[in-house]
C-alpha cells in the first residue's frame, strides 16, 4: 500500500468516522446516565467488535482477490457503485436532531462492553458496508496480508481514538447534535467521503 493511498483512507475513515451513529448514540446515552469511567468500558467492545467485522469482511474480500484478480476488480467496481449510492442518499436526507436517551443508572460495565460489541460485531449493514468500502484502498498486484493488517491496525486505532473522543466530548457536542444545521455539515461530510471513496476506484487511481 502506497503512502497516498494510505493517506486516502485515513481521510476517508476519519470523515466517516465524525457521521454519529448508533455506536455514539449508545456511547452518548452511556455517559449521560452512568458517567465516563462506564461508557469508557464500551470502547473495547467497540474496537473488537469492528475487529470482527472487518476481519470477516476482508477474509472474503482476500478470498476472491486469490481466486480472481478479475473477479476482485469486479467486486471492487460493485463497491465503488453501493458507497457512491450511499453517499447520494446519506447527502439527500435530512438531517434531524439525535434523540439522545440516558442509559439505566445501573447498567454495569460488562453489560456496557457486551452491548458496544453486539452493535458493532452482528450489524450487517456494517459488514456490508466495510465489504464495499475496504477493498477500496487495496492493490490486488500487492500482497493482500501486509495491506489487510495496515488497514485494520489504521481504522482500529482511529476507531479507539475517536470513540474516547466522543466520550470526553460529551457534554460540549450533545447541544450540538440537537442542531439541525450541524448534523446536515457532518451528514453531507461523511456523504461527500462515501462518493469520493467510490469515485476514487472509479477513476482507477489506487490501481497503480
């Protein structure tokens, strides 16, 4: 994986990383009801549950990348045209202010870590999502191991890191994500990363 590749996808995760979802709402209410030292026990899950996500979704990418280069570049095209689809709908909805709901007070840590990793590890959208959006920053004329373990090893850093963003930044962003205008910035952020992702294949400049 070239430097500017890499760049690439560190801009792209980051930008999709800043879209609050399910896992925000959930880190969100936890920090609300129980305080950070609890909703910090959600992070792990987290990670490992993105860990296993990706793995799975990288595994079958590999597969058909070591059964047809051909194939792969399909699947990649295919990818391309599902993140540009969803970047054009992400883009055209409207942004409406988060209903941010405070956790039971006596929800424990374990039941925290266990929930953070259910959302992420057995949601299939994300496993969808990280089949068309990953495969994007590989080269099928380099080894497919050392590209797969950057980019996990990438995303998972900034997935910890941006997850205890969130948590300390909880009580400054919540005013926020109640603003309409806000959320349609980020929204249309994260929209105008999933088509730059697709157009990136698109326009064959990680096939080098």
């Amino acid at each position: 994986m070239s430097f500017e590749v890499w760049l690439a996808f560190v801009a792209a995760s980051a930008a999709l990383l800043a879209v609050p979802g399910p896992v925000v709402m959930l880190l969100f209410s936890t920090t609300l009801g129980r305080g950070r030292s609890v909703s910090i026990a959600a992070v792990p899950g987290v990670v490992l549950g993105d860990f296993a996500a990706m793995t799975v979704s990288l595994m079958g990418a590999g597969a058909v990348l070591s059964a047809s280069a051909t194939l792969f570049t399909i699947l990649k095209i295919l990818g391309a045209a599902y993140l540009v689809w969803l970047g054009i709908q992400m883009w055209r909805t409207d942004a409406k202010p988060l209903a941010l709901k405070t956790a039971a007070r006596n929800r424990s840590r374990l039941t925290v870590f266990r929930q953070a990793f259910l959302v992420t590890a057995f949601n299939p959208k994300d496993i969808v999502f990280f089949v068309a959006f990953l495969p994007q920053f590989i080269n099928p004329a380099e080894p497919p191991l050392a590209q797969i373990i950057t980019i996990e090893v990438t995303f998972l850093a900034m997935v910890l890191i941006s997850n205890l963003l969130w948590i300390f930044l909880c009580g400054t962003l919540r005013d926020g994500l109640k603003n309409p205008a806000t959320l349609r910035f980020v929204n249309r952020l994260g929209a105008g990363c999933l088509i730059g992702a697709g157009a990136f294949t698109a326009l064959g400049r990680n096939s080098a």
